[in-house]
C-alpha cells in the first residue's frame, strides 16, 4: 500500500500546491511545508513544532476531520495574528491517511 | 570601545560554546545579543522544554543547558553586551572589524563570529493598519521604563506572562491599566492569572475578553484605541499608552546587509574547512548558516564553533605553531587564575 497522501497546499503567494506527503515519517502539516520548501526558511517551524510561534499557522479549506486542538495550540492561536475560525497550526496536525486530500492555505507570515 | 579576540553575535549556545573553545586557544571572546539574558531561543522560547540529543545528557532541559553552559566558560570571563542588537560592522584597514549596537556600543575584534541563530528576537507587531505612525507616540512593544507610565491612562494587549505581568505592576504606576485579550484564558504562570482577577475584582484593573484592539486614534500621539468584540459595536477606549505584548519572534535583520552571502535567510560558509563566509574573518556558526546538508542542531553548531576557533587562531595568530590538545591531558587554564585539570596518577612501590 501506498502511505502517501495527496495535501493541496496554497502558499503565502496564492500559488497552489498538490503534494503527496507520507503517513508513515511521523511527519506534521509543517514540516510537510518546509520538505517542499513551500514556504522561505526562516519564516515558518521557527519553534521547530512546539506550537510556540505560530509561524505555520493556516487556514483548513476542506471539511476533513482533525485532531482537536491542544491547551498550548488554542493558547498560542489567541496571540497570533490574522486568526481566522479556521485557523491551525502546522505543527499541531500530524499527517495521515484520513487526511487525504486536505486543503490548506498558510497565513500570512508574522 | 570594547576590544576582544573574538567577537561573537549572538550568546545562545552556539555562540557560548564558542568562548570555550576559544579560551582553550588563549582567545578571549565578548558576545552580543539583543536579548537581556543568556541561551538564545532556549531561554526565551522553550526554558522548561527537555533536548533529548545533547551528547551525554539523555535529557536536559534548554534553560538547564544555557546555565551549564554559562557555568563550563566561566574561568574565560567572557564579556557581554545584552539588550543591543549588533547593527553595522566596518572593516578597518589592518583587516579587523568594528561592530556597532543599535545603541551605539562599539566593538573591536580580528574575528567576528556570528552565532546569531534565525536572528535578532523583536516583538511581534500586531497588524493594525496605523500602529507603526504611533511607535514611540504612545505605543511601545517593550516596557523600558515603567516611570514613563506614571499616572498615564495604559492600554495592554496579550494574554502572555509579560502582559500579566506588566498589568500587575503597573496598576501601582499608571492612573488606569486595561487589559485586552482574545480570549478569556491566559496562559501565564498561575500566580499572576490570580492576581489579576484579584486586581480586577478590587476595581483596579480593567479587563476585557475576548476581544481585540483593532486601531489606534490620535494625532500626534496615541489618544485611544479602537476595541472589536465579537457581535458587538466596535468602541474606543482613551488612553495615552497602548502596549501590545505578543512576544518575540527572530528576524535576520541589519546582519543580512552586511555584505554576506544569504540563502535560504542564512549565511552560506564554508563546511569543507572553517565556516568562514564569503567575507574573510567573518564566520558563521550554529542556526544562521547553511551548507549543503546542514541541520540545524545544538550539537552541530557546537561541532561548528570548535573548528572556527582553530581557524581563528590561525587567522590572528598566522606564524604561531599550535596542535589541538586534549582537556584531558592539557586541563583548563582560566583567565581569572583558575586551573582544571585530571588527578595525577599516585605511582608507589611494593616491595
């Protein structure tokens, strides 16, 4: 079986991405974006994955069902800017096959 | 002017590592940061947050390894400048450099080494259209000097420990302290989440959640702010400071007009030999380079550090003979005096 998924990514240009990703690297949203260099180093993980920056933060386009929101997650969106109802951060959503198709725009860099 | 052998941008680990390696060398070192404290990202992002791949240590906490660190160079007596950002670097005609502060500290070295990491940590501006028309009128991101809140009317957005902390003590200084935040949770330490509704209970604190400040009014200077809640009208509220406290985030910065080559928003070196850039006696180490294959780790910025020393020596030291030694065999010879080294082995007789 094939553990790569297919993620549409809209980087911070308007310029959408279609991705696969594998589900079986441990990987999240984030670092799917910066193995594709989808976003400048520098601009996004800065935390490295702690939700400590919400330099990856996006907007979730697709009705697909995520893993709820942490303590830390919910506390560091409320002190990001441009939050929007359908905010996440990356690094918060671990990549596997359920979310296949999913449909992200990152946000604006901060 | 402050003059040493090697002078290091940035004072978290990398660029602490560096001073004992370079004392190692006889090489006194002074560090720079734009933070007020020691360890880089590890003291401000993640102090409690454990590393699992320092060598030896199956798990240290970063705060616990800045402090560490702090301690394994002591004997070099390092100097610092904390709170400045290093802003220019000029090249003086005998090849050495003068670095200069955003305050307008000078600093005189043969060597720079820029352990700077993803940059200079400056608070996160929230986006309001006008705020950057009221820097220094009114809206200030750092609390400098708390007198300048003297019987003011102040205004503080965040839900952080800073803008806890910061509403807590000025309620004592300003004639009236606000407190916005987006939510009606804080995730500041305890303590101050109870003071604060303690304070707003006694009717010295005003809070409002959640909801946002959303503009600024004024002229020349702040008059009051513009506050969204949600399914409610927008309402201003008057004061004569708002501070927004949302935190740090790095920037690059003044370093990437320094002439260097950046990729990637770091600064490309030499990995074969030295982790020198493009500019000679100006090196990069830890975070802030790159080179095919780099990772950004701890242990590799240290591993970058201790090779850079050697060529700095060289570099300062062109005719001097010099082998690495072993701290092992060699000990630790501090400036202050102080000397580390291995027991000697007790040689006795039996008859």
């Amino acid at each position: 079986m094939n553990p790569d998924i297919t993620l549409k990514i809209t980087d911070r240009e308007g310029v959408l991405h279609e991705i696969q990703a594998p589900t079986d690297m441990a990987m999240n949203l984030m670092e799917v974006v910066r193995s594709y260099e989808l976003a400048p180093e520098g601009t996004i993980g800065i935390c490295g994955g702690m939700a400590m920056c919400a330099s990856c933060q996006c907007y979730v386009k697709s009705d697909h069902e995520l893993p709820e929101m942490g303590e830390e997650e919910e506390a560091m969106l409320a002190e990001a800017f441009y939050v929007e109802d359908n905010s996440r951060l990356g690094c918060q959503i671990p990549i596997t096959p359920e979310l296949d198709g999913l449909e992200v725009e990152l946000a604006p860099e901060s | 002017m402050i003059k040493t052998d090697i002078l290091i941008i940035g004072a978290g680990p990398t660029g602490l590592f560096t001073v004992f390696e370079a004392g190692l060398l006889k090489l006194r070192c002074h560090l720079i940061d734009a933070l007020p404290q020691q360890g880089g990202q590890c003291s401000e992002i993640y102090p409690k947050k454990p590393i699992y791949d320092i060598p030896a240590y199956p798990e240290i906490l970063a705060g616990d390894l800045t402090d560490k660190l702090m301690e394994q160079i002591k004997q070099f007596e390092p100097g610092f400048t904390l709170g400045e950002r290093a802003d220019t670097i000029d090249k003086q005609e005998d090849g050495t450099f003068i670095v200069t502060t955003n305050k307008g500290t000078k600093h005189h070295a043969p060597v720079v080494a820029i352990a700077g990491g993803l940059g200079s940590f400056e608070p996160r501006k929230p986006p309001i259209p006008n705020i950057a028309d009221f820097e220094d009128k009114g809206v200030e991101y750092i609390i400098r000097d708390p007198e300048l809140y003297r019987d003011k009317k102040v205004v503080i957005s965040g839900g952080g420990d800073s803008a806890l902390d910061w509403s807590i003590f000025l309620t004592d200084v300003a004639s009236s302290v606000t407190l916005i935040h987006r939510r009606n949770e804080f995730r500041g330490a305890l303590d101050s989440v109870d003071k604060v509704q303690e304070l707003k209970d006694e009717g010295k604190l005003t809070l409002i959640t959640p909801a946002e400040v959303k503009g600024i009014v004024g002229g020349d200077k702040v008059t009051g702010v513009e506050v969204h809640k949600k399914d409610e009208e927008p309402f201003i509220i008057e004061t004569d400071h708002f501070i927004p406290l949302f935190g740090l985030s790095p920037k690059l910065g003044p370093i990437a007009d320094w002439g260097l080559e950046i990729e990637k928003n770091a600064i490309k070196v030499n990995n074969a030999l030295d982790y020198q850039t493009n500019i000679p006696g100006i090196y990069a180490i830890g975070d802030v380079n790159t080179y095919p294959g780099k990772l950004k780790l701890i242990l590799c910025g240290f591993h970058e550090a201790t090779l850079m020393c050697q060529s700095a020596f060289q570099r300062i030291f062109p005719d001097k003979k010099y082998v690495m030694k072993y701290t092992t065999v060699g000990g630790v010879d501090g400036f202050d005096g102080t000397r580390k080294e291995a027991p000697k082995a007790v040689i006795k007789s039996i008859n």
